[in-house]
C-alpha cells in the first residue's frame, strides 16, 4: 500500500522527480534541483520513512515505486523523468521496471541494478545505540554519535536526521531530541534496501548512469546486469567524486543530466 510522501515542487517545465537516498531527505539533491528548476518542474521527494513522509512497517523496492506512482496519480502526472541517487537510484530503476509506461528517462547516480553486501552495520549500529536522553544540542548528539561512526562529515550528515520534540509531544524531561526517520523499519528492512530491484526487464527506455571514479558502487562486473535490465543505457564518469558525486562536483553532475534530458 502506497503511502503519501512529503515533497517540493520548483520550476516551470516538464516533471523531473528526485529520489534521495538511504538516510536522506529531498534536501540532499537541492543543490541540483536549483540548477535544473530553470528548465524542468522539478518534485523533490522524501521517500517512506524519510525526512517528513509518512512510516510504514514495509520497506521495499516495489513499496517505494508505488509511492512515487501513487504522487504521479496524485499530482496528475502521466509520464516523468526520474533522477535518483545511491536507494532513490534503485527506487526509480524500480518504477522504470514495474511501471514504464510511466517512465520518459531515468538518471541512476552511483548504484548498480544488484545485490550489495551489508555496509551501513556500523552506521545502523550507532544510530541505534545513541542515548539522546540529556542531550541539548546536535554537539553534545554528534560527540556522542562519535564513539560509533568516526567519520565528521557522515555523521553530520546523519544528524540531519535529528528534529526537536515539540514541548507537547514531550514524554520525557530529559528528552529534546528523537530520530525524524524510521529507524526501527529501516534497519529491520536493511536486506531489502540492499537487494537488486525486482523485474527481469528489459525497460528499453533511455537511461543514464552516472558513476563517481572513486565509488565502488557500480563496478565492471556489473555491467551485464545493467545491459540485460537496461539495454539503452549509457554509463557516464566524473572524476574525482565518490558516492557523493552530485554534492562533491554538483556543476559537472549537473550538465551531465541537462544534457542527457535534453536529447
């Protein structure tokens, strides 16, 4: 069952859709909503249990493809171009293969249509265990979010995720802080995050994946996989980026979708 997913719309022209990934929120893309709102009307999704969308106890990849249909429905859209990165990349491969006569194009940043091995433990892990009673600040969360995630940016990143209780929802004195997302579902549905999208395809629409140099995420082994679900993609490089490459190089992650858009 779809579930309604909080959002912002920008720009003028036809729909572009975009899908954060795992931990995010619509914010993590805003940077190339502001420079492709110029020529397309762009929907910035928070997917199910993310950011200020509504929780679910399913978490999957066909789940989260009905979600953005259901938005299409709601919004009257018929057909749309989809850019996602890392999850939201999986998430919009996921519609282009269930629902394609919904799918003009589809921009994957940085993921691969396969399975991966579990490498959000540490991160789940620290989420979980973080003691936010006596905190007073995302200072004194992220000295604490320290002891289990050693990286400053991946935790700033993390604690985005952290929102004030408001006084009349507060049960607890000591208590000011609690997770925006659904942490429980999240890291009970982890395997299904992980996992390929479903569909043996083919989805013959134009597809565009864009890979950071120094990502590990989409890899020369996976190339058969992409070819046999997505016989017209085209895989395009940026240099010097990992995983975060529409943050890291957002002017270059942007031309490249400008560019593969406008064909």
């Amino acid at each position: 069952m779809s579930v309604e997913l909080n959002h912002r719309i920008s720009g003028q022209g036809e729909p572009l859709i975009l899908l954060h990934g795992l931990f995010g929120s619509l914010e993590n893309l805003g940077g190339i909503a502001r420079r492709l709102e110029d020529h397309w009307q762009i929907h910035a999704l928070d997917q199910r249990n993310h950011g200020g969308s509504s929780h679910s106890d399913e978490m999957n990849y066909p789940a989260m493809a009905s979600d953005v249909v259901a938005y299409m429905d709601a919004k009257g859209i018929q057909k749309a171009r989809l850019l996602g990165h890392s999850m939201g990349g999986k998430v919009a491969m996921q519609v282009a293969l269930s629902y394609p006569e919904r799918v003009q194009a589809i921009i994957v940043a940085d993921i691969a249509p396969v399975t991966y091995p579990a490498r959000h433990d540490a991160i789940l892990e620290g989420m979980k265990s973080l003691d936010l009673r006596g905190v007073k600040s995302r200072t004194e969360a992220d000295a604490r979010l320290a002891e289990y995630v050693e990286i400053p940016g991946v935790r700033q990143f993390l604690l985005k995720n952290l929102e004030r209780i408001p006084k009349e929802e507060s049960a607890e004195e000591d208590l000011l802080f609690r997770w925006r997302l659904n942490l429980p579902v999240i890291d009970g549905s982890y395997a299904h995050l992980a996992a390929a999208p479903e569909g043996d395809g083919p989805h013959e629409g134009k597809v565009l994946f864009i890979k950071g140099a120094d990502s590990a995420y989409i890899q020369n082994k996976h190339q058969d996989t992409i070819r046999r679900l997505f016989p017209n993609a085209e895989l395009k490089i940026i240099e010097g980026t990992g995983h975060w490459l529409h943050a890291e190089k957002a002017d270059t992650f942007a031309t490249m979708c400008r560019q593969f858009l406008e064909q």
